[in-house]
C-alpha cells in the first residue's frame, strides 16, 4: 500500500468513526483547505483549472453544511448560520468566476472563525455556561 493510499483509508477511518460535532469540523478544514490550495494555485500559477476545481471542492462543502442545518429546531442561530453560509457560497461563485484571490481570503477567513466557535463549543461541556465561573464579590 503506497502512502497516498494509507492516508486515503486513514481519512476514511476517521469520516467513519466521527461524531457529528468533529464531522463539521472536518468539513470546515476541507473548505479551508480548499480554498487555500485555490489562492496558491491562482497566485503562483495562474492555474485557472486547478483554482476552479478546488473553489468548486470548497463550494461543495459550503452546501454541504448548508444543507446540514436544522433550521426548525436550530432556531434563529441556524437560521443566521443558513445566511452566512448563503453569503459565502455567492462569494465562492463571484471568487471563482473572477479568479479574486481577496474574496477568497475573505470566505476563508469567515470558515476560519466559524471553525473557531464551532471547536469551543465542542470542547465546552453541555449546560455549561461560562457566567457560571464568575464569583461575586459584595462587601
């Protein structure tokens, strides 16, 4: 098994074996990443075929984790989430068609903080409430 290899079936191990929580952040890293290796391929190369196919990739994604919400049951968080995601999948377009490397460093940079948040409230227990660690002090 060549290391490609190896690596594939380990990617696939881990979309396998994922919670829902660390799934999208996987997802938030492929859209990142993504959009990353389509700045470099458009800034260093020029490459218009391999910028297409990873802001395509990265589109695909954003669509992904639009269709993902639960916009019943999410309330007005996935409702504003539904938005921006609406939002970043339009500048994906617009970054694509134009080969603009700003907006794509734009949507990355909305990936990256969503994908910040997204890992707090992972690693935060349920129920728990940072107020909570707040002492009061009356004197």
């Amino acid at each position: 098994m060549s290391t490609a290899e190896a690596y594939w079936v380990y990617q696939q191990n881990q979309i396998k074996t994922a919670s829902r929580e660390k799934l999208v952040l996987l997802l938030y890293d492929g859209a990142i990443r993504f959009i990353a290796q389509a700045e470099k391929a458009w800034q260093e190369e020029q490459n218009i075929e391999k910028t297409h196919h990873e802001l395509i990739r990265a589109q695909d994604i954003v669509s992904e984790l639009m269709a993902t919400l639960n916009r019943e049951e999410g309330g007005e968080i996935a409702a504003s989430l539904f938005l921006l995601y609406d939002y970043m999948l339009k500048r994906l377009v617009e970054a694509n068609l134009k080969k603009d490397t700003a907006v794509m460093a734009e949507v990355r940079g909305l990936l990256s903080g969503l994908r910040e948040a997204w890992q707090e409230a992972v690693r935060r227990p349920q129920g728990h409430n940072p107020s909570e660690n707040r002492m009061e002090l009356k004197g």
